[in-house]
C-alpha cells in the first residue's frame, strides 16, 4: 500500500509519518533525505541534483520524481510507502503516478492534513528559546512561567529569523501556491482523505489507522 501525507508545514505530517511508518512497517519517504541520500552515493540523478542544490535552486520536478521512483522500485513489490510532503505540485504526481504505473503500482491513499492559516502561524511561530542557556520554549506546547523571560535563567527569550511571523506567512503562501490543484487531483481520483490537522496527535493517529484498516472497494471485490 501507498500512502501519501499531503499538508501545510505546522500540520504535523513529520511527526505523524515517523510512528505510522513504524508502526506499521511502511518505509518513510521524504524528499529532503532522498535527495541528500542521492547526492551522497553519488548516484547518475544525484549528481544531476546536486548542481542544482549547490546553486541554491529547486531540483526540477522530473529529477525529484526519479529519485522517488528509483527508491519505490527498489522496495520489491510487497512493499508499502509513506510518501511524506511529496508529491509537492501537480506536475510532480502525475510524473509520480505515470510511473508507478509503469511499476504496476499505485498511489492507494492520500491524506490531507486540513489546518487553518492561524493555526499553521500560531504553530510555526510559538518556539522561543534562551540564548543564554539554550532551553526551548514554545507558546502552546511548554510555555515559559512568564512571558518572553527563561524559567531557567531568568535572561530574555529570542525567536530564530525562521519562526518569525512574517518568515512563516511567506512559507505558507509559497506552499499554497505550490500544491494548488493538487487536492483536487486526488480528489477526482477518490483517493483523497482529509483529515482535521487541528485535533490532538493522538486523535489524528487514530484516525489514519482507521481509515488504513478499511479495505478499499477494490480489495472488497478482490475477496469476493
Ligand atoms: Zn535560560
């Protein structure tokens, strides 16, 4: 089984890809490693990557698609992938989907990780940290006693150029321009599964479990 975990950064995709990926024995697949893996072995695609990524440019969608596939083909037939924030634009899961079939395979769940733009801010936002004993913070999550000063040391809490509002709002934009039509693709398709990003992890868990133990009609019709 394929799955792919499609969503805004602060939707918490990452960290849901880690233990449904090891709880159920799928091979967690993001991009960035793949990438970094690619350029380090040195293979032919990683080389071609790796002079785009030394000039600061994205690797072009056809690359990024081969260096997935090569890796879904490597994985032998019975297995199962978590595909962690990618496709990233439409262009890139038709490539994706050309070419498992191709593989004999497909891509049999999508889940979006639906959260609103305030939510997505207030999450990416919320980390402040002290400079001078390095202890983490974060507005929602571990608060400080007092606002903007370290429980630890008393000093001053700072935020990284990152996680600045402004910084975060551009990132977010960036990744709605990116995967426009991307929902809607897969949704056509019926592959689709939105899922409210905003509840407790706990519950978004659950709920992906859920739908991953519900046979697909197809495999309905398989047993009959
Ligand atoms: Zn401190």
């Amino acid at each position: 089984m394929n799955v792919v975990f499609l969503g805004p950064p602060g939707a918490g995709k990452g960290t849901q890809a880690e233990t449904i990926s090891k709880k159920r024995n799928m091979e967690h697949v993001s991009t960035g490693d793949l990438l970094r893996e690619a350029v380090q072995g040195g293979t032919a695609t990683g080389m071609k990557a790796k002079k785009y990524m030394e000039k600061g440019l994205l690797v072009p969608d056809e690359l990024v698609v081969d260096i997935v596939a090569d890796r879904m083909s490597k994985g032998g037939h019975d297995s199962s992938f978590l595909l962690d924030g990618f496709p990233r634009n439409l262009a890139q899961a038709k490539a994706l989907d050309q070419t498992l079939k191709g593989l004999g395979n497909k891509v049999d769940v999508v889940f979006y990780f639906a959260i609103s733009e305030d939510m997505a801010v207030k999450r990416l936002t919320g980390r402040w940290l002290c400079s001078s004993c390095g202890a983490n913070y974060h507005e929602l999550y571990m608060p400080p006693e007092k606002a903007g000063i370290c429980d630890k040391c008393g000093k001053p809490l700072g935020q990284r150029p990152d996680d600045k509002v402004e910084t975060v709002k551009k990132r977010l934009k960036v990744y709605r321009e990116q995967t426009a039509g991307l929902i809607d693709y897969y949704e056509r398709k019926g592959v689709l599964k939105t899922i409210d990003a905003e509840q407790r992890a706990e519950l978004i868990h659950e709920s992906i479990c859920k739908t991953l133990d519900t046979p697909s009609k197809e495999e309905i019709y398989d047993r009959v």
